[in-house]
C-alpha cells in the first residue's frame, strides 16, 4: 500500500495507461498480523485524485471504541469514505454480521434502490430521515443479522464491551511481556511485527521449533494457528477475544511455549 504514495506510483501509471482509478481499499489491522496501512497519507492521496477510499477494518475496528484508539478514529473519521467491521471477529456477534458506514450515504442509495421506480418517484428521494430503508441496504432476500447485534449489545451493553475488548488488548500486552523478559527465551522467540490490539505474532528461531510449540500448546488444550510473513518467514499467530480469558490462561501458554522450547537440543 505505500507504494502508492511515492513517484511512479500505480495511480500514475494507471493514468498514463489510459484508465481511471476509482477506489482504493486500505487495512485497519490485516487478518493476518494486523497490519495498519497509512491512512493519512492515502487519504490525501484519495482526496487528490478523487479516489474512493475504503477502509477494511473487519477485525480491529472494534478497537476504536476504546479511548486509547480516539486519534486512529480521528483519522478514519477525517480521511475515510466508508469503512467494514465484522461483528464475529471481535464484538461476539454470530458469524456474517458485519457492519459498513458511508461518508454519503446517497452513493448506497444509488447502488441498491430499484430501477424500475420512476425518476421522480418518493422512494428514489433519499433525503429524509424516512426514506426507503431498502435503498440503503443489501437486497430483501439477505439473511437479517441486524438481530445478532441487538442481542449482543442488549447482553453485554457498550460499557462492558469496551472492558472486554481493553481486556483482550491486556491480555495480548501480557503475552508478549512475558515472553520478551524471559531470559531463557532470549534469541529464541522473536516478535517480527507490533501487537496493538489482541492478536500477537512470533516465530521460534530456529524456525522449525515453532512445530514442536503447536504440538505442545494443543496438548494442553490452547488453540493457536500457524500462519506465515508475506516475505515467507513462519509465524504463529495468538489472538485473544474470549471474555473467559484470565491473566492465569495467559501465564500458563507462556509457560507451555517455554517448555516446548526449552526441551529442544541446542
């Protein structure tokens, strides 16, 4: 994505080649490591060309309910189009409840309302606050998810989601505390990219340990997944979003990746 903003860039050679760029699509916390694309820069850029910016925030928008996130939702909120967030990635709902907003919600009127209506017609007006809600929204025959967030949010309420998601964060921070600071594990467990919100990435060095870390951590009942860098370098990914989840279960994984570690031959 920052090879967008240099020279030569790729809406330059789209330009030259004749074709217009309509819609950049940029990450708030990739599925895989979280990874933040710079939205401040490609809102300027978006701004300049007239470009679309959308923002694919399906896992870690959540996190913007927090305090802590308020200057990465002041950026959104500045320099974003629209933006994406999948309920049951974070917030607890079912699976396929996702949420999307519109800086200009005529342009989602535009996309779904009926093309068999008049020009003229009341429900093509999309300028009062009781205006076709089917102009603003996917086609009747979807699925209605809108009930798995009410309940989640009548259950829970907002407060305590903000404690669940801060909790996550937390226990995430802790993690990776723990196995930084242990002097045994030093050189041996590396952290190639950041953890701000609940998901953390490490690799054992050498590699090939990470298998024998897996094999450990399932023997003891956790659930962590292997995944890999763009650049091919092994990863394994640990990602907290269980309120259930105590400091005590975040102690015990760090102590099970040690001794998986600690009983390979040097």
């Amino acid at each position: 994505m920052r090879g967008l903003l240099g020279k030569g860039s790729p809406v330059s050679c789209l330009r030259k080649r004749g074709l217009v760029p309509i819609l950049c699509i940029a990450n708030y916390g990739t599925t895989n490591t979280c990874a933040i694309d710079p939205l401040e820069e490609l809102g300027r850029l978006c701004q300049e060309e007239n470009i679309v910016l959308h923002v694919d925030a399906a896992y870690s928008g959540v996190a913007l309910l927090l305090e802590s996130f308020k200057e990465d939702a002041a950026v959104i909120r500045a320099n974003v189009d629209s933006i994406n967030i999948s309920g049951h990635k974070w917030l607890g709902t079912g699976l396929s409840a996702g949420f999307l907003w519109v800086r200009d919600r005529c342009h989602l009127a535009a996309r779904f309302e009926d093309p068999n209506l008049p020009r003229d017609h009341p429900k093509k007006r999309d300028t009062e606050p009781s205006s076709n809600p089917s102009s603003r929204s996917p086609p009747a025959y979807r699925k209605f998810k809108a009930l798995r967030i009410w309940a989640v949010l009548q259950y829970w309420g907002t407060e305590q989601l903000r404690r669940n998601i801060a909790h996550d964060i937390e226990c995430a921070a802790r993690f990776r505390t723990n196995l930084e600071k242990d002097e045994e594990l030093k050189g041996i467990v590396v952290f190639p990219v950041a953890s701000p919100f609940g998901l953390v990435c490490f690799t054992a060095v050498p590699h090939w340990h990470n298998s024998a870390i897996l094999r450990e951590a399932e023997r003891s009942g956790f659930m962590i997944c292997p995944s890999m860098l763009a650049d091919g370098t092994p990863l394994i990914r640990v990602a907290f979003g269980s309120p259930m989840t105590r400091f005590a279960h975040v102690d015990e994984l760090c102590l099970c990746i040690r001794n998986a570690l600690l009983r390979q031959p040097k």
